[in-house]
C-alpha cells in the first residue's frame, strides 16, 4: 500500500507503509495508519480553543508553539539567554537550508513516515546552543494537532544542536484537540558537539482519537552526554523511537521512560543505541504500566560497531500488568561486533505484589488506595528523576497521582 496523502510527495514517493511484517512496526495499528492523510500546511478548519494554553505546562523561559505543522507565532516566545538561538524551522529551510541539510537529505529517509515528514514538515522548531554556552532555562516546544475535516495529519520538524562544551535542556510537549480521528507526525533530529550535554524530555499525551508518530535521531561526539526521558501516555496509537548514535569515543547515552496504558492504547517504544566509537557508556531503562487491554510494545536494541573497544551498555524493561487482559511485547535485542565489552540486559513483567498489598491492608489502608500506592510507586522511579518541578508535578496530575 503506497503511503496515504492528500497529494502524492516528491521525496521517497515509492515508499510503502510498513507491515507486520517489519519487525519494528509488528505491533502496529496498520488499518489506522493507512487512514492517516497527510499533505502541505494548511490553514486551520477550525478556531483554536480558548483553553489550550491550560492544557500546556507551564514553565517558563523560550518556547515555540506548533499548530497542524505551523507555527503559532503568538503563543511563541523566541526571547532566551545568550548563547542561545531559537528559530522556526520554515525560516532556517529559508535563508540557511545547508545549516539543517542533515536533517532534510534524501539518504535520512528509510521508511514512509519519514518521507513525508522530509516532504511535509516545513516548519517546527530550531534550537542552536553556542559553544561554552550554559543554558539554565528550559526550552519548550510544543506541538498540537487540531484534525481538519479534509486533512487529518500534520507534520512537525525539530532540529537541535549543541556546541562544544555546552549544556541546555529541551522538553518537547506533545498534544492535541478535539475527539475526531487524526494524527502527528514528529521528527527531531539531535546533534551534539565535544563534551556537549543535553537533557531532552518528551511528554506525549494526545487524545485517545489521535495517532502519535514520533522520531528522535541523536548524533554524539567525543565526551558528551545525551539524556532522555520519555512519558508515552496518549493515544490509541503512541509511538516513540530513537535512534541513538555515540560516534564519539568516551560519550554516553543515557535513556529512559515511563508508558502508562489503559483501554485499548497501543504503547510503542522502539529503541536502537549504536556504539560507534571506544570507551562509550550507555543505559536503557523502560517502565511499562497496562491496565483494561491496552497493549506495551518494548524494541529495544544495542549495537557494538566493530572498534567500539570498552563499551559498557546496559539495557532494562520492566512492566507491570493491572489486568488479564492487558499485553505486554518486550523484545531487547544484543549484538557485540567488539571486545573488551561489558553489556547486559533483561526484561521483567509482573502483576502487583500480593505481599506488599497484604502489608498495606494490615495496616488499614483501603484496598483500592493501597493499589494506587504501589502503581505510583513503580512508575514514580521515572516521574522522580524529572528535574523540572512544574514539569514533574504535571506529569504526576496526569497521572492520577494525587500526593504531589
């Protein structure tokens, strides 16, 4: 089946969905998909609702707001501290197209969703770091989806770029309107100087209408650090792949995520970490929680180049199932081309502890509220390692969590 568009693409125009039959998109929704139409920014069908600005965290600093692909320049704030310079992504493809040719060129595009976000995604976000620069706010990029009537996918492009020695954090807030069928399609793509270190955060809570399609590919050097925290919590469909790269020696990656389902969610993550160069570190660590019958996907991979001498690679997926009827697919996936490699991984699914529930009921505490204490607690070990309070707090609000 050729991709689905209002208007065939020029770029990776023979590109067809995946299948099951593609490892990576086994557990996909296919028939959803393919119901997906994407096509070229257009003017919204309908007003933005007044109270978007309530659904979005609030914290502060620079931020950029996309709508259906476009960005909303009143809702944008591009003012930030030195060292920093936050651009749309139509007016960097604009006046500098070779600054971002990495993340527009023909041979980044392996699969149908990325060629349509290459054709589609015109506009999005740009963050440039300088050099030595400390960033001490959080940048913000938001991104909406509102379905149109005849068009209901948007494309998004984000690019983010670290000079040497610099540090920032990127929280990416993903989100969307209304109860009609639709989808986004997010692409990001990181790079990351000498000694560089970037804390990048991606919070997707679209409607249980909506499909969420998201891609973050990371290219590291020598010495820095990549640090990631997901929070896959909406839509029928969620889907969060990196694909990870440590091409240089003595860097580290360091990922990590929380997807909470209920319903008939379908929760993806699909993770490639590739150790491309010596000495380099790198730690995986996945929590699932699936409650009614919603559906856990966990793809997660580590990939020792040939020379890429001192690896130390650890890899974890552990899931908690609330119902019967729930499912988890847990596949963590090894292959060492290397020596003098230390590497592990393991993956656990488990229902809630009889013992510990027995030791809270003991001491009075309800039998409902001592499920909920034990819930939190497990997807609290990700939630708390969130450095952002407002950011933190809003997550826990999300989730239930009423002790915040």
């Amino acid at each position: 089946m050729t991709v689905g568009t209002a208007s065939p693409p020029t770029v990776g125009e023979q590109l067809d969905y995946p299948t099951k039959r593609d490892e990576a998109w086994r557990y996909a929704p296919h028939r959803l998909l393919g119901q997906l139409s994407f096509g070229p920014p257009v003017d919204l069908g309908a007003p933005v609702p007044t109270d978007l600005d309530e659904q979005i965290p609030a914290l502060g600093g620079p931020r950029i707001v996309v709508i259906n692909g476009v960005v909303d320049t009143e809702r944008t704030s591009l003012a930030g501290p030195d060292g920093l310079r936050l651009s749309t992504l139509a007016e960097t493809r604009t006046h500098r197209p070779e600054w971002i040719g990495s993340h527009i060129a023909p041979d980044q595009i392996d699969d149908a969703f990325t060629a349509l976000n290459v054709e589609y995604g015109v506009d999005g976000a740009v963050v440039e770091v300088a050099d030595g620069a400390v960033i001490d706010v959080p940048i913000h990029i938001i991104d909406v989806e509102i379905p149109d009537a005849t068009q209901n996918a948007s494309c998004t492009g984000v690019v983010i770029q670290l000079g040497e020695a610099s540090v920032a954090t990127v929280v990416e807030t993903r989100l969307g309107v209304g109860a009609e069928f639709g989808g986004s399609n997010i692409r990001t793509t990181v790079t990351l100087g000498n000694d560089a270190t970037l804390e990048h955060i991606v919070l997707q809570d679209v409607p249980s209408s909506q499909v969420h399609l998201s891609r973050i590919g990371v290219e590291q050097g020598t010495g820095s650090t990549f640090r990631a925290r997901s929070f896959n919590l909406g839509g029928s469909y969620g889907r969060i792949a990196y694909d990870v790269r440590l091409e240089g020696a003595g860097a580290t990656a360091d990922l990590s995520g929380l997807y909470f389902g209920f319903g008939d969610q379908i929760l993806d993550q699909q993770i490639d970490v590739v150790h491309a160069a010596q000495d380099c570190t790198s730690r995986q660590s996945f929590r699932g929680v699936l409650d009614d019958e919603s559906t856990g996907v966990f793809n997660g991979g580590i990939d020792v180049r040939p020379g890429a001498d001192g690896t130390d690679a650890e890899q974890s997926n552990d899931n908690l199932l609330l119902s019967d009827r729930a499912e988890i697919n847990t596949q963590p996936r090894l292959e060492i081309l290397a020596d003098e490699v230390a590497c592990k991984h393991g993956a656990t699914v488990g229902q809630l502890d009889d013992t510990a529930l027995y030791y809270l009921r003991s001491r009075g505490i309800a039998a409902d509220e001592a499920r909920r204490l034990l819930i939190n607690g497990f997807a609290d070990q990700v939630v708390d390692d969130v450095s952002i309070e407002p950011l933190r707090a809003w997550i826990s609000r999300r989730l239930g969590h009423d002790d915040v």
